[in-house]
C-alpha cells in the first residue's frame, strides 16, 4: 500500500525531501513507517526522532490525515492505502 510522507522544518533538512510516497506493507503501523525511515535515512533521522533510550522525542508531532496519530492510537495507529502522513517539529516564535 502506498503512503505518503510529509517532511517540515529540519526534517525536511534531514531528508532532503519535502514529500514523498511510501510503498508499505499491508498492516503496518506509524511505528513501522517510522522505522522504515528511519531505515531509508539513517542517523540524520534517527537522532531526530528518538532520543538516547530510543523512545520518540516527545516534542515532535505526527499527524495521519490530519489527525495527530496520540488522538487516535499512537504509534501502534494501523496504516491504510492513500494514507497522509507528516511529521512536525515543534513550533517556534515570539
């Protein structure tokens, strides 16, 4: 099934991207989607995502069609085909 990604801010910087489409199998989870990136980008990614226990960095958001994924069911929120994902960083200003 396809999904597609969308990067923000630094993680745009980490990737390099600022979407694309994923290819994942059937029944996956947020959680797999992001150890697939994880997989495709490395370092750059990981130490963006988790922290030194490899727990997901708290300040980080991450939205499935729109919905933050802890409103629905966290990173265990099963994936479906056409599926829009992003990641955001926290937010900034003053």
């Amino acid at each position: 099934m396809r999904v597609e990604v969308k990067y923000y801010a630094m993680i745009r910087e980490a990737t390099g991207r600022r979407v694309e489409t994923l290819e994942v199998p059937e029944g996956s989870s947020v959680d797999d989607l992001l150890g697939l990136l994880v997989g495709m980008y490395k370092e750059g990614l990981s130490n963006f995502i988790y922290d030194e226990e490899k727990r997901v960095r708290d300040y980080l958001s991450f939205m499935l069609n729109g919905l933050n994924v802890y409103s629905l069911k966290g990173m265990s929120t099963p994936l479906r085909d056409g599926d829009v994902f992003a990641i955001l960083p926290p937010v900034g200003g003053g």
